[in-house]
C-alpha cells in the first residue's frame, strides 16, 4: 500500500509575500497573539523604519550648512536602526521605545530651541505626545508629554532660547500641544479601560466554556441539539458518543431519525417525524409533548447488541436564530436489568409462599403418596424412553398418558403451578404427536421439558420438609 502525499515537494517555498512580511516585520511578529501587542509592535516598526529615511537625507543635507543638526539627525536614525533590530529580539516591547523615544523629544526641543517654528518643529513637536504615550504607554509618555511641555514654555517664555515668538503664537503652540496630549491621554485611557474590560470578559467567557465543557465531559446523558431538518449540531455532550456509540465526527450533521432507522421500524420512524413537527410546530403543549414522545423509552441496537435507551425533547427558541431542539438520551439498560431481576426475584418469592401455602393444606400422607406416584409415572416414562422396541409415535403417547395422569394428580390436591407446567407441556406432546413423522430428538426435546417440570415437586418437597 502506498500513501501520496500531493504538495510535499512545495514544503520548502516561500511566496514572495512572505519573505517581504519577514523584512518589513520580522518573526517576532507571527509570534505575537495578543492583539494590542500586535497593533504596538506595528506602529513602533513603521515609526522608527520611517523616521530613520528622512532623518537620514537631512543629516546629508545639512553637513555642508548646518553640522550640529546633521550630527543630531545621523544619531537619531541610528537610534531608529537601533530600535528596529531590539523589537525583532526578546526584548520586551515597553523596553524598547524608552531611548529613542526620549532622544525624539529633546530633538523637538532642539528644533524648537533653533527657532525652526514654521515646518519641522511644529511638526515634530505636536507629533510627540501621539508618539511617546502610545509607544511608552500612559505613566512614561505623560512624564515624557510634560517635561516637553515645560521646556517648551520655558523656550517660549523666557530669554534663555534665540528666539522671541509672538505672544499669540507661543499661546497657540501650547494650547495646541496640550489639546493633543489631553486627547491622546483620553483615548490612551479609555483604550486601556476597554483592553482591560475585554481582558475581564475573554477570563469569563473562558471560565464559563471551561464550565460548560468539564459538565459536558462528565455529565451522565447524552444532550445535542437539533436544528428544524432534524440534524445533529456540534454542540453535544461527550457522553452522547458512548450511547449512541458513534465517533464525535459522525455526529455533526447526521440525521437522528437515519441513526434510529436500524432500531424502528417504517411506522414508527414516521411517527416520530410527526411527533417532532408538533414539537417545532408548538401544537400541543410542553406536558401533552412529553407524555406524547413515541420513544420515551425504546430498545436501540447497535454493534450486536441491545441498550435501552429514554429520551426527552424540548423547544428552545431565542431571537434572531432559527429554533433548534435539545434532546436528552440516557442508558437505562443497567437499570432496567435490574429491575427484571428484582421482579424475578419477586416473583420468586411469591412463587415460594404459593407453593408452601398449596402444601400447607394438603394432608402428609395424600402428599407423600402424590410424591411417589408422580416419581413412579416419571420413572416409567424414562423407562419407555430406553425401549427400542417402541417407536417414537408409541412413546409419545404413552409419554402423554403419564403426564396427564401427574397433571391430574397435581389439579385434584390444589398444586396449580405444577399443574400448568404439566398442562403446557401436555399441549407440546398434542402438538408433536400431530406430526407426520416424530424423530427422536422431538422425543428428547419433550423429556428435557419433563426434567425441568419434576423440579418443581422438589420444591414441594423442601417445602414440606421445612413445614
């Protein structure tokens, strides 16, 4: 035998997609799997992959007129190299932005320092609370926001920079630094405040599926829903499996009047799709439904053997879904075996007191001589059993004759069960005598039946014995 595995000579081929993913965001991406860790090392690696690109051009732009600030763009995009290999390491990501972040926001303060209020510090300087509370996170990127935000006024403010803005603009400067720091806080926050919510309610929803599960696993009936074509739904208990002895892939989607098909019969199977039309259809009420379910309980075969199985069905409705039915199966067969052999019992013993009260009112002596005739026409019988020269017609008969003369001796003295052991067996004799030809075996069969019968008189005689 021989297995082809189709593709296998592909394992090894990466698309070019994957290989520009692998550049652009590195294998410590593909291992993340909480989303706001995802969304963070994202924003981190396109910030630093497109700063680094400007700052560079500038540093060459600026080495032939301004040499400090191409020295501070160079350092920069080194930092943004930097940062870009250390988030493709194990190092954690709230590390990883503290540097060059910082080093970002003295660069602000630099440009803003040197007067450059028309373009790049304007930008840079509004830019800065976005980037630093995002990166840092709230505690770091609000310290961060605030030290800019005092050297910032301080430049504005007093003597100490080159500069010597307009009152009006230095007000707009910080009024809009302090709008954008002030909803980047907020949305920072109630970002923080719904990761945290939804942190709570994935625990929860956790826990509860854990719940749900360990009672599906260890529950003792098989419960599965069924939707309006009478179709099995992924949702069922573990124990249904056993009972219904069906592996779990066999389950989902499987018709329950096709699995029942091989334990009902045509009439029955139709009956029940009429019973489950009035459960879906809610004709009749919920106690009417249940007292009315055909299989209630029913014998399902399967794998050669036999189980007894009960069922209940019930409607569950809910809004804006299509209603489906949740059935209950339980094994019941260990339960009902035993209830037969505590009703054997019972009979048993009822069967017992019957046959000492039938022995009470008989006298000793009719009884002991009843119990000698009975034994004299039993030893008769299988005397005429070892006689070869009677045929299997002549020993019937004469078979017959002794077992109606016990069954009459048993009537008269009030012995009932022993009686009509006799009587049936009397029936079995007519009905072997009326064949046209009776072979030894039907002759053994009815003197087995007889063996079994004559311990029934050796009841009657323990009996007596105990009286």
């Amino acid at each position: 035998m021989s297995f082809h595995c189709g593709g296998s000579d592909k394992v090894n081929k990466k698309k070019p997609s994957d290989t520009v993913r692998l550049l652009l965001l590195g294998n410590r991406y593909l291992g993340l799997t909480d989303i706001g860790d995802q969304v963070r090392y994202m924003t981190m690696n396109s910030i630093f992959m497109v700063a680094m690109i400007p700052l560079v051009i500038f540093g060459f732009t600026m080495v032939s007129t301004d040499v400090p600030r191409a020295v501070i763009n160079f350092i920069i995009a080194s930092l943004c190299f930097m940062s870009l290999i250390l988030i493709r390491t194990k190092v954690p990501l709230r590390l990883v932005p503290l540097f060059p972040v910082s080093i970002f926001g003295a660069y602000c303060v630099y440009l803003l320092y040197l007067g450059d209020l028309s373009l790049w510090a304007s930008i840079w300087l509004f830019a800065f609370p976005l980037i630093v509370i995002f990166l840092c996170q709230m505690t770091i990127g609000i310290i961060e926001s605030v030290v800019v935000l005092l050297a910032t006024i301080v430049i504005m403010y007093t003597p100490l920079a080159p500069i010597n803005p307009e009152n009006t603009i230095s007000m707009r400067y910080i009024g809009a630094y302090l709008l954008i720091a002030s909803l980047t806080v907020i949305y920072e926050r109630i970002s923080v405040l719904k990761d945290r919510k939804e942190a709570a309610l994935n625990a929860d929803l956790a826990r509860e599926r854990d719940i749900i599960q360990t009672m599906k696993e260890n529950i003792h009936q098989g419960i599965f829903l069924m939707d309006n074509e009478l179709k099995i739904l992924p949702q069922f208990s573990q124990q249904l499996i056993s009972i219904l002895s069906y592996y779990d892939t066999d389950l989902v989607g499987k018709n329950f009047l096709d699995m029942l098909s091989g334990s009902l019969d045509a009439k029955q199977l139709q009956t029940m799709k009429g019973y489950f039309a009035m459960v879906f259809g809610k004709t009749k009420s919920v106690k009417v439904l249940e007292s009315a379910n055909p299989i209630s309980e029913f014998e399902y075969k399967v794998d050669d053997r036999i189980k007894v199985l009960s069922t209940r069905f019930h409607l569950i409705e809910q809004k804006d879904t299509q209603p489906m039915v949740i059935g209950i199966i339980q094994d019941i067969t260990r339960e009902k075996e035993f209830e037969a052999e505590l009703q054997a019992q019972k009979e048993a013993r009822e069967m017992e007191m019957k046959d000492m009260f039938d022995v009470i009112q008989i006298d000793p002596h009719v009884f002991q001589d009843f119990v000698e005739d009975t034994e004299a026409n039993f030893n008769y019988i299988n005397e005429i059993l070892k006689d070869r020269t009677l045929t299997e017609k002549q020993v019937v008969i004469k078979f017959y004759q002794n077992v109606h003369a016990m069954k009459s001796n048993a009537m008269i003295l009030g012995l009932e069960t022993f009686g009509k052991k006799l009587h049936a067996l009397e029936d079995d004799i007519k009905k072997t005598s009326a064949r046209d030809e009776i072979t030894v075996e039907d002759v053994l069969s009815l003197a087995v039946m007889l063996e079994g019968i004559m311990q029934e008189k050796d009841t009657y005689l323990k009996t007596m014995q105990r009286i």
